[in-house]
C-alpha cells in the first residue's frame, strides 16, 4: 500500500525512541521512592538478616535460631502472639461487621459523620489511646469505681495488665483498620442486588446471607488480614496495658535488645515474625479473594 | 413455561411525593390481563416511580394497586410473585449463570433435578442454552440481558415488570431484542408492564402504551392512536416530532391564516385548538394538485440529506418554522428543490390532527 518513493516503514525508528525515552522518564519518576525503599527498608532487613546470623561469639552461627527451638519461653511468646492476634482479629470481625453494615445503610451524610466517630480514634496518638485505656481500666479506674458504686459487683476486677486489658485495647485500635475496607466493599455492593433477590422471593434475611454477606466477604477478608498481620508485630498496647504478663514476639525483641543486649537473638526473632507474616500474606493471597489489598486487584 | 393465570393489574389513584415533587399524582391505569403495556416519559417523569411502586419497592404515599383480585399495596417485595427485569440487570456476581437462573426457584424450595430442569427450559427459551456454568463477568451485554429475562420468567411469574431492559445495549442488538422481547411475551402471555423513556421502543413493542409526565398520566392507548391522535401537547411533542399551529375558530370552522382547515377529527369543542403537523406527513404539492388536501405555502430555508430522508425546514407565511421529511428515492419532488424556492405544502385532511391547548391532561 506504501508508495514506492518513500520507505517501507515511515519513521519506525523515530517512533520506537519515542517509547523508549518515554519509558526512562517513568523509571525515572519512581527512582526516589524505589531508593526510599532501598535505605529506609531493604538495606536494615538485610542487616538484621545478617546480624541474626551472628552468634555471641562473634563468629557465624545458627545459635539464635537454635535457641528458638530449645527454648520453651520462645514457644510460648509465639503462641501468645498467635492467640492476642487470632483473638483480636475475631472479636474485631464480631463488633466491626455489623458497624460496617450499618454504616453502609445509612444515608451518605449521617454515614459520614458515623465514619468520623471511626476516624477520629485512628488519627488520635496510639500511645495516648493506650494509657487513657489504662485510666479507664486499672483497679482504681473509672469503670472500676462506677461498677462498685453501683452494686455491679464488689471488688475490682483485673481488666488490665492481663490478656482482656490488651485485647479491649488492640480490638479498639485495630477496629478501624476493619472498618474500613469492609464498609468499603459493602459500599460497593449495587442496591439492586438486594432488590433482585428480595423479588425473587427472598426474605430480608436470606437476602443477607445469600446475597449481602457473599459480595461482602473480600472486604471482610481483605480487614481481618490487615487486622491480624498488624497484631502479629503489635508492640506498644500489650506492653502498656499486657503489664509483662502478656509477651508477644516485638515485646521480646525489646527485651533482647534493652536488657539482654543481644542483637543477634532480637534478629533472628524480627526474620522469623517477618517470614511467618510473609507467608501468611503470601496464602491468604493465594486462598482468598481479597479485594486490591496486595494492590494488582483481578 | 405456560401461562394459565396472567393476572390483570389495577392502579388506582396511586401518589408519591418526594418534598413538595410528585413523582406520582393521582394515577389510575389498569392493565389487561396478558398485556404488554408500556410505561413512557421523559426522566423524571415518574415512570421509573410507579414500576416501583408495583414492584414493591417505593411505598407510595396512598393509593391502591391490586393484582388480579389481591390488594398488594402492603404486600413486601418478596412476596408479590412477580418477575422483575433490572436496569442494571442486577445479577449476581457471585453465583453462576444456571446458580443465577434457579434463585427463585430455590428460595421456592423446587427440588434440584426439578430446578436443573427449569433452568435449562429458561435458558432455552432465551437462546443460551449450555451457558449455565458461565461466570456472570464473562458474558456480553446481550447476553446478561437475557440470563435476567430468564431468571424473571423461570418461576413463572403471572406479572412480568421491566426497567429499561434494552437502554445499556447498542443500537442494532437492541432493535433485534425488541422483537425478541416481543414474541417472548406472545408465548409466555404475561402480563408486562415495561418502563421505557424511547418512543420508538415503546411504540414498537407495546399493546397499550401509558404516556406520563410530571406524575401524571397524559395518554393512555394503542401505538397507532398515540402516535396519530395524540391528545395533547405533551404527547404531540414528545411522541414523533410536531410543529404547532395555532389555529383561528370562526362559526365551528377551523383556519389558518384565513385558510379554511379540514379536520374531520376536531370534535369542535371550544378552547385553543392547535394543529398538529409531523414532519413526513407534509407532501411538496401544487395548488392544483393538492386540492383535497390543507394547503400551506412556505419558503425553503435549509435543506439537509440524511440518506434515507432528507429534511427540509421551511417558513410559513406567519414566520412559522415547519420540518418536512421525504423519501430520498430518484425522481422525489424534494430533490428539485433549492433554498429560497416558494412552494406549497399539503396535510391530508385525515392526517389533519387538532388538539385543545387549554387542556393539557387526558380527559378520560
């Protein structure tokens, strides 16, 4: 179809620059935060790698992994870490699911203020949320007080410095972070389905359980992950309101470090929380279809 | 599949006010048993509202709609047993085509090897046999459109609602559906009632067709009687396209401009008569011609070639600005004619139609 004077592929090798160049700015754009990443992430980790690898000795040596093993104190902090965070991301689900729902039903301007109510804990200091806890909870405090005034019942009750002090307060912080997704993904879900099904003949209830909850579920799945991989590495509120009876693994990496002095055995910990948590987002990613929570979406 | 029990529907005096907006003022509208009524406005217009409102859907403020014998103005939606074609197709992502299709008829608690059945003679009577293990994100427009027909006739609804249905398909598929839809609702016999803001597909496909607006219902009749007697305005204008003339009334005898009009239909009422012209039903004539017929003469403005049609704008002698549509074929008197040409138009007496502007609502 070319006409004989000009060449068979006019500007082909212009063109194919253009592309190239184009592709350069765009690395280009993302190369200060792929350095950002570089120093502030990959290079620390494979520090600890490294360090985790170094025995007391000096010397190489797999002696801090060893003593993972051997010791029983380590098997305990794990499975601790496992209950606090398996227990947090279930009642979360339990109390969080249902304001989710309601919040998802309301009109869109009484259901923005309902999400302010959910927010402003979240962008209050994590650390002030965890002590006022402890105003509110120890045996003098406030709940405490009102519920012998009243006659609920006699003597304090320990709601802190125990496993119910550190899991009001991780379900009260983490509420949001399942809040969120799942309100979203039930934002997202068309009326109509409801409609189709309640024309169908369903009832409201099966029209829940059929329809709702179904197109719900990678919201809730997408929260309860992001839920529970946060608890896994949660630190401040199981030490403040755990009171040193409940040890999960970032409060024994404290302890190697601040008073045993051992980088090596407080690595080796961090490699294991940071593989066991990678695995666990690498299945969940496989198994469930989580909505845009590892980015690419479907 | 077989209709034995199409019911009719009766809507009286059904009303829906939003603030101080009624969506429905006061409608009355019963359809016949068996049916295919379509519901036709602009947006707005409260169409969308009353299929609602028979759906089970919006609660109108008072009112009284009954499905055969039954009063279901109370009735929830899920219990009113009639079959619902969505806008939005509204099928769910999260189950398959044949899981999709047997809903209804699970909730029925229909025995599986019953419901596979049913499914199957559904799908079959859409055209999509064998695509029941289809995921719903892998069909095309088209074919969603019909697994929702079949999922709103495989529990053999006796009423059979449609918002709609076509709007989200492209031109061809959806004149193809029309007809589709059309001798679908000539086999299964239920009674349809289906929401359209498209004069073309309403008067293709309807039996009756509700012309509405504001709330209220402005015509009530076949295709053929909306589109040639339209009984007011609104219907004139919205139904085809109209020019409006204002006529004068002298001794019971209409005219224009001095002209004596001929108009057998004009029931000779008082009010404001205005006469209807449409554009193809306006002929390039002569005075010798045309003399049966109303005459108009007028002054070519603008010509415009649209292959199977060409339009012409002309002006009346009142400045009047009148579309005339003719065919396109060798030899048409349109062709002959250049801007700026006099000539002279005429309207067959029985094509003459005179409404009453006074009166803008159906007087029925």
């Amino acid at each position: 179809m070319s006409s004989i004077s000009s060449p068979a592929n006019p500007n082909e090798t212009l063109l194919k620059q253009h592309a190239a160049r184009e592709k350069w700015v765009l690395l280009g754009l993302s190369a200060p935060a792929l350095i950002l990443v570089l120093i502030v992430m990959v290079l620390p980790v494979g520090w600890l790698f490294y360090l985790s690898f170094i025995g007391s000795e000096g010397t190489v040596s797999m002696e801090n992994y060893a003593r993972m093993l051997e010791s029983k104190s380590y098997g305990r902090i794990f499975v601790t870490t496992f209950k606090v965070s398996v227990l947090t991301t279930a009642i979360c689900i339990a109390i969080g699911y249902p304001l989710a729902y309601f919040l998802s039903q309301l009109p869109s301007r009484a259901a923005n203020i309902c999400m302010l109510a959910v927010l402003l804990p979240f962008w209050t200091s994590l650390l002030v949320r965890t002590y006022a806890w402890l105003v509110l909870l120890q045996r003098k405090g406030l709940i405490n007080t009102w519920g012998i005034e009243a006659g609920l019942w006699s003597e304090p009750i320990a709601l802190v410095h125990n496993l119910t002090g550190t899991l009001i307060g991780m379900v009260h912080i983490m509420l949001p972070f399942l809040v969120l997704p799942l309100y979203s993904s039930m934002k997202a879900i068309d009326p109509d389905y409801l409609k189709a099904a309640s024309n169908l003949g369903a009832k409201p209830s099966q029209s829940f359980w059929q329809v709702f909850f179904p197109l719900s579920l990678p919201g809730l799945f997408a929260g309860s992950l992001i839920v529970f991989v946060l608890c896994l590495g949660f630190f401040v509120t199981p030490a403040v309101l755990g009171g040193g009876k409940i040890i999960m693994v970032s409060n024994q990496i404290t302890n190697n470090i601040e008073l045993f002095f051992n980088w090596g055995a407080a690595s080796a910990l961090g490699v294991v929380l940071l593989v066991v948590t990678l695995v666990i987002l690498y299945v969940a990613s496989k198994l469930l279809p989580l909505d845009n929570v590892m980015g690419g979406g479907h | 599949m077989s209709q034995t029990g199409a019911l009719p529907i009766s809507i009286s005096q059904v009303t829906k006010r939003y603030g101080d907006v009624y969506a429905l003022d006061n409608v009355d509208l019963e359809v016949k048993r068996g049916e295919f009524l379509t519901l036709l406005g602009p947006s707005g217009s409260g169409k969308t509202t009353l299929l609602m409102a028979l759906a089970g859907f919006t609660r109108p403020d008072h009112g009284s709609i009954r499905f055969g014998d039954n009063e279901i103005i109370l009735t929830p939606p899920h219990k009113r047993d009639v079959g619902m074609v969505f806008q939005s197709y509204a099928l769910f992502p999260h189950m398959d085509v044949a899981a999709n299709v047997g809903f209804p008829l699970k909730l029925r608690k229909v025995g599986k090897p019953e419901i596979a059945e049913r499914v199957n003679e559904a799908l079959e009577t859409v055209q999509l046999a064998g695509y029941g293990e289809r995921r719903i994100n892998q069909l095309s427009g088209g074919q969603k459109q019909r697994v929702a027909l079949a999922r709103a006739i495989v529990f053999s609804p006796r009423i059979l609602l449609m918002d709609e249905p076509l709007s989200a398909l492209d031109k061809k598929l959806r004149e193809h559906m029309q007809i589709e839809l059309r001798h679908l609702h000539e086999k299964l016999g239920m009674t349809t009632v289906y929401v359209t803001h498209d004069q073309r597909e309403a008067l293709t496909m309807s039996d009756r067709i509700a012309v509405i607006n504001h709330g209220r219902l402005m015509q009530l009749d076949t295709p053929r009687a909306i589109y040639d007697r339209p009984a007011n305005r609104f219907v004139a204008d919205f139904i085809g396209e109209s020019t409006f003339l204002e006529l004068d009334t002298k001794n019971g005898q209409l005219s224009f401009g001095g002209n004596v009009i001929k108009a057998p239909g004009w029931s000779g009422d008082t009010g404001k008569p205005a006469l209807i012209l449409r554009p193809e039903r306006l002929v390039i004539t002569s005075r010798t011609a045309g003399k049966a017929m109303n005459l108009f003469t007028a002054t070519v403005r603008e010509l415009v070639y649209q292959g199977d049609t060409s339009l012409m704008y002309a002006g009346l002698a009142d400045g009047t600005e009148v579309t005339v549509r003719a065919g396109t074929r060798t030899g048409a008197a349109i062709e002959n004619i250049s801007i700026g040409d006099d000539i002279t138009l005429g309207l067959h007496p029985d094509d003459t139609v005179v409404i009453d502007e006074a009166g803008e609502e159906l007087a029925s």
